[in-house]
C-alpha cells in the first residue's frame, strides 16, 4: 500500500499542489518547487517511488488505469509528478510520464530535462520512453516490468539498445509487488 498520504488539489486529473503530510524528509516549497534534503539514494528512490504511487492511486480513483510518476532533478527539486489520464482528457497520449514531462518542462521553460530521474509506477510504454529520450531524461527508476509492451526493458529496449544517440540509466522493479498489485486489483474490479 502507498506508504504517504498526498493531499492533491486538483482540476479534473491535472495535480496542482502536491503535499507530502507526513515525511521523514525536509522539504520546502515556497516556489513551488519541492526540494529533498538529508536522504540516502536508496531512501529517496524509495520515497519518490511512494509519490509516484500516490499519482497512480489517484488515477484509479478517477477510473483511469493506475500508473503514477514523479519527476526529479538531481539537485533535489520535485519538478513534476501526474497519474495516468488517457480516458478524461480523451488523450491516447496521456500516460504518466507524458503528462509528468509536459508539466516539468512548462515549469522550468525548457523542452530538455537533463539531470533529471523520473520514477514510474509501470515500465514506460515505447511512446513514452522515446518521449523520455527526446527530453534527455537521465535515469528511469520503474516498478512493475510491463512484459507485454515494455518500452525500455521486456520488449523494447529504447535508451539502451545503441540505436539512438541517448542512453538512460535504469534501474527497475523498485517497489515491484505493489506497483503491480494496484494494477492487478484495477483490472480485476474492472472485470
Ligand atoms: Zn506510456
């Protein structure tokens, strides 16, 4: 289960505020931005992995297939985080990390995101792994491993396979049981 409770305030399926309401961690927020500090590497991929959970458990409330992600800079600031979003914005493209993309490079004015992670519920779909490529995203930390139509792993192995000038650093099946375990129990309600 998502081990941080996030308090959303939200217009449709679009996060406007994102709040962590019991962390370990320091965070601030005054820009609007919020920056990590005092945290270990695996304790903080840890923790961006409960966010992103938190943005797929937000999806599947609104009846959208629950994928969350969460985008970080290397120097600690929060960029962007969005849940899947395909059917109530009626948009074939609006997975995740698109939407997580879309979000951080509006915020800081540029369409490339180097120095950045992006953590993510699901491993990306091949749309958006050449999406993550194209923004110069630096490292995937993924969940569950999607071994129907993986983009960067299980089929596909975009930012990896030498094919394109751009290589990812990957590190998956963080939090694997329950990331999958909160799409396994959206499609079995959905049955
Ligand atoms: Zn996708």
């Amino acid at each position: 289960m998502v081990q941080i409770v996030l308090l959303w305030l939200y217009h449709g399926c679009r996060p406007l505020l994102i709040m962590p309401s019991s962390s370990p961690f320091f965070w601030k927020s005054g820009s609007g931005t919020a920056t990590m500090a005092i945290m270990t590497s695996s304790g903080k991929d840890e923790y961006l992995m409960d966010i992103a959970l938190a943005y797929a458990a937000q999806a599947a409330a609104l009846g959208e297939v629950p994928v969350g992600a969460v985008l970080v800079h290397k120097d600690g600031s929060l960029l962007a985080g969005a849940g899947n979003c395909c059917i109530q914005a009626n948009d074939p493209t609006g997975h995740a990390e698109i939407r997580t993309l879309r979000l951080a490079a509006e915020k800081i004015g540029n369409y490339r995101l180097p120095g950045t992670t992006l953590y993510v519920t699901l491993e990306p779909c091949p749309m958006c792994a050449t999406a993550l490529l194209l923004a110069r995203v630096e490292r995937i930390v993924f969940g569950a491993t999607d071994t129907k139509s993986g983009g960067i792993q299980s089929v596909y192995r975009i930012g990896s396979d030498g094919c394109l000038n751009h290589r990812f650093l990957i590190t998956g099946g963080m939090r694997a049981e329950e990331c999958g375990s909160i799409l396994k129990e959206f499609f079995r309600r959905r049955r």
